[in-house]
C-alpha cells in the first residue's frame, strides 16, 4: 500500500514539476535555470512543514516521498549546474548550486516553523 501512495504522490509531482519548470524558464530570458530552482525551492517548503506537522505513514509517503520526491530535481540541479560550467558561466554555476542549496534549506526551515506556528 505505501508503495502505492508513492506512486500516486509522484504522478501529481512530476508533472507538476515539468509545467511549474517551462513556464517560469520562459518567463526569463537566461541560461540560469530559474524553474529548477523555483520547484527545488517550494518542495523543500512544502516538505519542511510536512515533517514538522504528526502526520501518519501513509500521508508522509503519498505527499513526502511521492509527492515532493517527484516535484524537486536535485538531479536536474545538478546536471544544469555542470552544463553551465561547460557553458563557460561559472559564475551562473556557482550561483546555482549555493542559491539552491541555501534556498532550500531556508525554504524547509521556514515550511517548518510555519507548522509548528500553525
């Protein structure tokens, strides 16, 4: 049944995260790849606030694992992080990476806090 609820989650997030990554790329004309960083960002928040609320098993698998483990691409971070190297824009690179990192760790604190807030 959990494996189930991880599938269902991921056939939501995914193409969720396909649509929210193409349509705020193309709201920006850069190679820095501002959707990726969007999803990656907002799934960390969202999965922040899930761990801090007492949810049960099946919620974290369906929503946690499923849901936001298919809507952020930390592989895709780090495939548009290397390509921008190759691009001769390391400063892009390295912009992605810590902008990133730093985002999402600041978005699950924040998603946290607001759980425990609410």
């Amino acid at each position: 049944m959990t494996l189930l609820l991880i599938v269902l989650g991921a056939a939501v997030g995914a193409p969720l995260r396909y649509l929210t990554d193409r349509a705020v790329q193309a709201r920006h004309d850069t190679v820095f790849p501002w959707g990726t960083l969007t999803v990656n960002v907002a799934g960390s928040a969202l999965l922040g606030f899930l761990t801090a609320l007492p949810v049960e098993g099946g919620v974290m698998a369906l929503a946690g694992t499923g849901f936001c483990g298919a809507l952020t691409t930390w592989s895709t971070l780090g495939y548009e992080t290397v390509r921008l190297v190759e691009e001769d824009v390391r400063l892009y690179a390295v912009a992605n990476a810590v902008a990133s990192v730093m985002a999402g760790l600041g978005a699950a604190y924040c998603g946290a806090a607001l759980a425990q807030a609410v």
